[in-house]
C-alpha cells in the first residue's frame, strides 16, 4: 500500500556546502502533524530513502558534483496556520 504525500510539506535547506569537488546539503523536511511524519519516512525508512536518493541524483546531474545529501523529517504543529512560519517559509514576501 502506498500512501500520497501530504499536501501540508515544507522542505528548508538549512545548510549548503560547497567545494571544488562536492556538495554537503542538509535539508528538513517539516510536516504539520506526527502522522504526516510516518508517511514520508514510510515503513523502515523506506519512503525517505527513496526520495533522498532520486533527489541526490538529481542534483549530481544539475550541478555536475558529487552530492552529499542529509533530509530530516520534523513536526512543526500548524505551521500553516502561523503568520511567522509562513514568513520564515517565504510564503509572505514583504
């Protein structure tokens, strides 16, 4: 059984390195509920793994590196429903 991703998704880079020869990213994938968590990380890491690697591959082809790529999954409760997540998410450009 595969389930879709949910709709309330929020994916930060919060770290970008890069050097002659590689690039070292880390990114955080935020979800608004615990059991949106479960779904992206799948059933033994599964889903997650799946999609660092196509997008570590992806990004090997766009910038012609090798790509270490580092994706956290986290709960940030209603983040949707706050003004200051959305700004900070650059919903809200001033």
């Amino acid at each position: 059984m595969t389930k879709e991703v949910p709709y309330s998704v929020e994916v930060v880079v919060e770290q970008f390195k890069e050097s002659d020869k590689a690039i070292h990213i880390h990114a955080v994938i935020y979800v608004d509920r615990e059991s949106q968590k479960g779904i992206i990380i799948g059933h033994q890491g599964v889903a997650l793994k799946k999609v660092s690697t196509e997008a570590r591959k992806a990004l090997e082809k766009f910038f012609q590196k090798r790509i270490y790529l580092e994706v956290f999954v986290k709960v940030d409760k209603n983040w949707r429903n706050s003004c200051q997540r959305l700004d900070a998410y650059g919903y809200n450009p001033s």
